[in-house]
C-alpha cells in the first residue's frame, strides 16, 4: 500500500491509483501551475511508469482561476494525443547551451518561447532548468525539437511585419 495518504479520502484515491496503475497504466495530468507540479512530482515517484500529458496555462485559465477543471475538452483531447513516459537513466540529449542558442534561455523573449514549444512537444511550461530536465526525461528526440523550434519560427513569422 502506498504512503501517501493524510487521511481517509486521500487514501482511498491513492488505492484507486495504484490499482489501475498496475491493471492499465496510468496518464498524469495535472494543473499547470505550481501545486499540480508538485503532485506530479510526487504521482511520477510513486508510479515510475505513469504517462504524463500536459495542458498549456492559457488553456486552462476560467474565471480568474487556473486548473484543469477550466480546460476545455478539446484542450485535454490535444494534452492526451502528445502523452510521454518519463526515461530516467538516459543519456542526455540537450545541454544548456541548447536552450541558450535557441532563444529558450538567458533573453526577454525565453519564457514565452518555451512555453510556445513546450505545447509543440508536448511537456509543458517550465522554467528552463526544469525545461532542460524535461526534454532530456521525457525523450524528446533532437528532430522532435527541431521541428518544434520551425514551427515556432514560422508561426512568429506570419505575425512581424516584412
């Protein structure tokens, strides 16, 4: 059984979880903010196989409120068709100097790109550090990134002015 529990509810969830962890498989999604990464953090320890999707801020943002319970379905529809599973142990793919050369890092414009191609791959909105972790941990290839960075640039190119 697992330790996780603060009281009667939250252990009879946490039992729910682990039984259809081991039957099918389970798919974290949680809130994009701050609490709901914190509880993925701690769903992915406890259930290492656990699938992960994410939903953009923007979308799931209602009434002056963030939470997954404001995400419109088509929104959670996408989250799901980009779900990833967690690869520890893997040799890393992407450095710092990745996120740097590509605008991800260390400029006024970094946030707001990585929030752009986090949606294209799939893992969400992070800081760098925990952006760099997630395009290492949640296998995103090199192409994968590629092609997330020239939809990006396409998609901003439409909107300045030529």
């Amino acid at each position: 059984m697992l330790r996780f529990a603060v009281n009667d509810a939250v252990a009879a969830a946490a039992a729910q979880i682990e039984c259809a962890y081991k039957k099918r498989g389970i798919i974290i999604l949680t809130d994009p903010d701050t609490a709901g990464e914190r509880i993925r953090r701690r769903l992915a320890k406890l259930f290492p196989q656990a699938k992960h999707a994410f939903v953009p801020q923007e979308e799931a943002y209602a009434n002056n409120d963030i939470g997954i319970e404001q995400a419109q379905p088509e929104a959670i529809r996408k989250a799901l068709l980009k779900v990833r599973t967690l690869q520890e142990g893997k040799k890393p793919l992407f450095f710092a100097a990745d996120l740097l050369q590509n605008g991800l890092s260390g400029t006024a414009m970094a946030s707001a790109k990585r929030a752009a191609i986090g949606v294209f791959l799939g893992i969400g909105y992070a800081n760098a550090k925990v952006f760099l972790r997630r395009l290492n941990h949640y296998g995103v290839s090199r192409e994968e990134f590629s092609d997330a960075l020239r939809q990006y640039d396409m998609k901003n190119d439409e909107r300045s002015p030529i």
